[in-house]
C-alpha cells in the first residue's frame, strides 16, 4: 500500500472510533452506573492492559506515573463524563502501564470539592476504575502534620479518617449494583496493606507512622483553633482530598491503602503562614522516597490480593 493511502486508512480509523463514542455518549447515558460503565470501555478500548491495583497521584507526587512502561497516557478530558482536575500539581491525566510485571491505573492529578465538584463527580474515577475490575486502589494525598512527629517530608499511612466534608459521596438514592446502602466502615484502610507499607518503608529505610487523616472541604488552610479542635478530635494529619474516594472505593469493595505526605506542619504549630508553593515543594522533595516505597509496595500488595 502506498504511504498516502496508509495515512488515509489511518485517518479514516481514527475518525470512525471517534464518531462512535461521540453516539454512544450523545445516547443519554442516565446513571452513574451506565456512565461509569461507558468511561471504563472507553479506557479499556486504549490499551490492552486490564490493570487490577489503581493509584490517585496528589499534589505534586504524580511523577511516579511517569516511569511506567508501555505506557497510554489520557487526558481527563477525553474521558466521557470523567471531571477535569483544575488544581496546580495536578496533570490531569490516567496513566495505564506498567511497573515491573505489575499493570497499574494511575491518575495524574484529582479533582476536589474546593474545585466547585460534587462528591459524586469527585469520586467518578473510583466508579469506573472499580468498573474496569481493578480490586485495590492506593490513594495519595499532601496534608498537613497536625501530631507533632509528623513534620515535613514525612510519610504516614492513614489508618482512619474523620470525614468533615460536610458531604457523603453515597448521598442519594443508592445503586446496589455499586454497593450496598450503609457500607461498613470499621476496617476501611486495609490492615495487611498498611503492615506491608510500614514493613516495605522499614526495608527501605522510610519509617512511616500511622495515623488519622481528617478532611475539610477547603480550600482556605485551617485556623490555629481549628487545628487544636482537630487535634482534640483525634485526627493527625489534615487535607481536602482523599475521603470521598475512599468511601466510593469501599462502597465498591475495593481494598484501600492510604498515604500522606507531610507537606507543612497544620496552621499555627509553627510561627509562619501557610502556602501552596510550600505543599509542592516538599512534594518535589520527597518524590523519590516515595517513588520507591511504591516500588516495593505495589508487588507485595498484589501478591496479598492473590
Ligand atoms: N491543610 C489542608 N490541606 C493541606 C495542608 C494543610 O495544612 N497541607 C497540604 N494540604
């Protein structure tokens, strides 16, 4: 075949995959089932790979996705109905490929309630992730070290939340095809994840404590007085992201690990203001120790799931 006539075969394919997602998603796709549904074919129609582990990059720690090998990397935004993250840090992008034998789903970035989302648009990548048949997701987050050992640059796996959000994902009439109507909440950070964290960031020399993450909407930084509150309450670290994911993931059955990086002591703990530029450069500071602690994790989480 001559060169032109590939280019145009070429075009002529690109053009009729395209004009078919373009009806399916102009069909009216109702709920969010369907809608996950659609999200997850689209993805799955861009790679081979069908990975079972999925990761959420937060701010500034999205630089792990971009090791992976065989690589499809898409846009948030070509994605049908998934929300497209607006946050500094964030790339806004899945990332399908893999590390080491594993096949991984990593988002670049997420989108926030501060960002003027719904819960349930911000958790619509856990919908279709759990969709597309993945079993564990590890989400990330920087957040703010409220117990004072927990100083900058630290890692800290979450082993529980405190939701003041002020919002539930679940809100609303339930589709028990996701979940069922009042899913449990008293193991929701997987304990054999979190006993491989801690003993893969032993191994690596990383002492990661546990701890109790709490969330607030945002997007202002906390007061002094709401961080002492907080710390009364028994929450340890502090960030806008994270829960709502987790509930939808466990809503699904999926097996959660969570990990914080101390970006900044919490409001009022040290004599100095609190800004963003400082969030991502810890992030930046911290990003090989965290690339491989997820190395080592993600092997020995798969391993567990077996
Ligand atoms: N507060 C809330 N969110 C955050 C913080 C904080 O101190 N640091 C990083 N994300």
């Amino acid at each position: 075949m001559s060169a032109k006539k590939v280019q145009r075969k070429k075009k002529f394919a690109s053009q009729s995959f395209s004009e078919a997602w373009t009806s399916k998603i102009a069909a009216g796709i109702s709920g969010e089932f369907e809608r996950a549904s659609l999200a997850a074919d689209f993805i799955c129609s861009r790679t081979k790979l069908r990975p079972h582990v999925a990761l959420v990059l937060g701010s500034g720690l999205g630089a792990f996705a971009d090791e992976f090998a065989n690589a499809t990397k898409i846009p948030y935004a070509e994605i049908p109905y998934f929300p497209r993250s607006t946050a500094i840090g964030h790339a806004g992008r899945l990332v399908i490929g893999k590390v080491g034998a594993v096949p991984l789903a990593a988002m670049q970035g997420r989108v926030h309630l501060y960002e003027g989302y719904s819960a349930k648009q911000v958790v619509f990548p856990m919908r279709v992730f759990a969709r597309m048949g993945v079993k564990a997701v590890i989400l990330t987050n920087a957040a703010g070290g409220i117990k004072r050992e927990f100083t900058q640059g630290r890692l800290v796996v979450i082993g529980d939340h405190i939701n003041l959000q002020g919002v539930n994902p679940l809100t609303g009439t339930n589709d028990e095809r996701f979940g069922l109507r009042f899913p449990d909440m008293t193991t929701t950070y997987d304990k054999r994840f979190r006993e491989i964290a801690v003993a893969e960031g032993n191994r690596l020399g990383v002492r990661l404590h546990e701890g109790v993450y709490a969330a607030l909407a945002g997007p202002s930084y906390e007061t002094p007085a709401e961080i002492r509150y907080l710390r009364t309450i028994g929450a340890d670290l502090v960030g806008m992201s994270t829960i709502p994911e987790v509930i939808a993931a466990r809503h699904s059955g999926m097996r959660v690990l969570g990990i914080s990086c101390v970006t900044n002591a919490a409001a009022g703990i040290l004599d100095q203001p609190l800004n963003h530029l400082e969030v991502l450069e810890t992030a930046e500071r911290v990003k090989g120790q965290f690339i491989s602690l997820l190395r080592a994790v993600i092997p020995r989480i798969v391993e567990a799931m077996a």
